[in-house]
C-alpha cells in the first residue's frame, strides 16, 4: 500500500461531506443576514493558509485564497516530492458556518468549517472537523484595494462612451477606465458579444484596481483598469449562479 494513503484518503473522504449548511451569520461565531450571500462572501474573502500533514513528505504547504468573486485559488506544494505541485480553482460559497470548494478535475469536494479567528478547519465524510487539517488566515490578500492586480470576473456592460464592470460575488460596481491599448479590443469584443445594445455580458479579465478622485465633491472611487480579456460571453451568469452539482 502506498505511503500516502492516509493523506489521499482523508481527502477522498471529503467527496460524501455535507456539513450543516445555514446561511453564513446563524451560528454563533458570526454576524451577517441570512439572505445577504454578497456580505458573507466578502466577510470570508482572503488568503488561507498552513502546513498539514502528509504521510511521505515534509507536509503539505496549502494556500487558499477565497475572493471576493466567489472564485478561489488552491496551490498545495508537497514539502519534499519531485513533482510537489497541486493547483486547483473554482467557485466556492458559504453556508452556515461551512465553506464549500466546488470539485476540480478528479478532485472532491472540499467543505471546511469556518471557526474562531476566522479558521478554516476541513471536514471529514461525516461532516466532523479535522483537528491537524486547518488553514490559518493570513491577510485579505489586497483583494480590493487600489494597486491590486488580479484577476476579475462579473458582468461587463459598454455604453454611450462608459463602461461598467460588476463582480461576481462580492456585487461591487467599477467604472472601467477606457485606456490604453486593450480598449479597441474591449470595445470590439461587446460589440461582437453582445446580444443587444447596452446588455451586460459575462467577462473574465485580468486588471487593476485605481483610485479616482471625486468630482464637485464626491468621494474618491475605484475604477479597473483592464489589461488582458480572459474571456467574455453573452450570458451574464456569475459561476456561483451556475447549476453547479454541489449546489442545492
């Protein structure tokens, strides 16, 4: 039998995982609405992460990082192995106290219960936590700071000269700055994408977040600043919206 066992084990335990899913705030550990998913997923937005146990390496070194899209990001460097690296990303969401990876490839579900000082502990088949299977949050990551780089993904919508992106997840609204060399190719892209004038399309695109003075007094905004298009389609559906098989 292969040393690893018990490491691929615990997580193949995790394909059954259910959790007590309410929605996130009704526990004790936490305040959000019930019927707010937007503010719980902003809550939990940031990076996650630790060594855990593995039985034929040094450990596994996991960074998680939940953004604000409901998007998240799993790197797992295998301490030790010649072919030590394991990515995987997908949506997630929050229910009660248990967040949920959606499966990558052959992999499970993954469900961890959020716990004190914001806590990721995974959960087994039975729904129970995994005491040396935690992920310690590190920081928000920048996630929506002016200066961050990442990647976004929302509905874009192009009209009369303005453009607008709105992020999946966390709702937040950001007028596009129409500049540089991507933006005859943005335009374009709408043009070509779109069903109709001024509909919203699903983008997914690399940029960054700068900060906007206020006009006649307003406050400053954020505005994205769009490098790359990913992809774009016509149906303005967010991931976590999708039909997903772990969703109810």
């Amino acid at each position: 039998m292969p040393r690893y066992v018990f490491a691929a084990s615990a997580l193949l335990l995790l394909a059954a995982c259910q959790g007590r899913e309410q929605p996130f705030g009704t526990g004790s550990q936490n305040s959000a609405p019930d019927k707010d998913a937007g503010a719980a997923t902003l809550q939990l937005a940031g990076v996650y992460a630790d060594t855990v146990p593995c039985n034929d390496c040094q450990g596994i070194a996991t960074r998680l990082t939940l953004k604000p899209d409901s998007l998240y990001e799993l790197q797992e460097l295998y301490l030790g192995r010649t072919s030590p690296v394991n990515y995987r990303r997908g949506p997630w969401r929050v229910r009660g106290q248990v967040v949920t990876l959606e499966p990558s490839g052959n992999d499970p579900v993954r469900r961890y219960q959020v716990a004190d000082s914001r806590m990721l502990q995974l959960l087994d088949a039975n729904g129970k936590p995994m005491p040396t299977f935690g992920l310690r949050y590190r920081s928000d990551g920048n996630l929506s700071e002016a200066g961050t780089r990442r990647e976004f993904t929302g509905k874009y919508t192009y009209m009369a000269d303005a453009a607008m992106f709105e992020e999946c997840g966390s709702g937040k609204r950001y007028a596009v700055a129409l500049a540089g060399g991507v933006t005859a190719d943005l335009e374009k892209r709408y043009a070509d994408t779109r069903k109709t004038a001024g509909q919203p399309v699903f983008a997914r695109v690399q940029g960054e977040l700068q900060q906007q003075a206020g006009t006649n007094g307003q406050a400053p905004t954020q505005a994205l600043v769009i490098s790359q298009i990913l992809e774009m389609k016509p149906d303005a559906i967010c991931p976590q919206a999708q039909k997903q098989a772990f969703q109810q």
